[in-house]
C-alpha cells in the first residue's frame, strides 16, 4: 500500500502589516512632537542676547499677551486666580520654582511686574523673563 504524503506550503510571515503600523508609529511622532508648547497663544517675544535659563523641577511658565490676558500653563487666569496659584507652588515647591514670564513686547510694562510681585510675594524668588534669541 501507498500512503499519498501531503506537502505542507511553507509558514511565512506576512511583513506588509508590521511595516504599515511601523510607518503610522513614526508619522504619528514625528507630528506629535512638532507641535508647540502653547499654540493658541500669540505672543511676540523681544530679543536677547543672553544665555537661556536652564529649566528647574518645578517650572510655571506664564504668558502675557498683547491684550493683558494672562496664561498659566495654556490656561488663562485672572491676577488674583494667578497669585491664589503662585501662593499654592510657593508653599509646595519653595526656593525650587521658577517662574518664566513669556510677555509679548506690546505688553503694558506694568502688566508685566504685577505677575512678578505675585510670584515674589507668594515666596517665589526665582523668576525668568522669556526672550528670543537675537543678534548681539
């Protein structure tokens, strides 16, 4: 007696659906990470020729459009809604926070050293004023 054998087809992997999700992955970060800290805020910068301010454990930074309106982390705030924030990292963090003031050029001088009397006041004694890199 005869007995037919039956040829197995080779087992291969199909590589077309790992290199497409692999793609999505890297498209996927690539677009992620070009996104910028606050994109709905507008804010022109001045100018500087100084060094920039290397970042501590706990960093606010707070920017102050053209208009007066004020953003805490991307999230806008009132004066008062802002120093109750300072006051509450004060306490926390201490001589460790860092305040970075983003301000637009256009910004009310005045403006400008309200929020640094909040973070000051609130025991928050190291404060940044954000600028972009210029010509010297």
């Amino acid at each position: 007696m005869r007995f037919q054998t039956r040829s197995r087809d080779d087992v291969q992997l199909d590589m077309t659906p790992l290199v497409d999700v692999v793609f999505l992955l890297l498209i996927f970060f690539m677009l992620s990470t070009s996104l910028s800290l606050n994109p709905g805020i507008k804010i022109d910068l001045p100018k500087s020729s100084a060094e920039q301010v290397k970042k501590k454990k706990t960093t606010l930074r707070v920017a102050v459009e053209a208009g007066g309106l004020i953003y805490l982390e991307g999230k806008k705030l009132s004066l008062e809604d802002l120093r109750r924030k300072f006051a509450q990292v004060g306490n926390d963090a201490g001589d460790e926070a860092l305040v970075i003031i983003e301000a637009d050029k256009k910004v009310y001088h005045g403006l400008v050293v309200k929020v640094m009397d909040a973070a000051k006041s609130s025991g928050i004694n190291k404060l940044a004023i954000a600028t972009e890199p210029g010509e010297e």
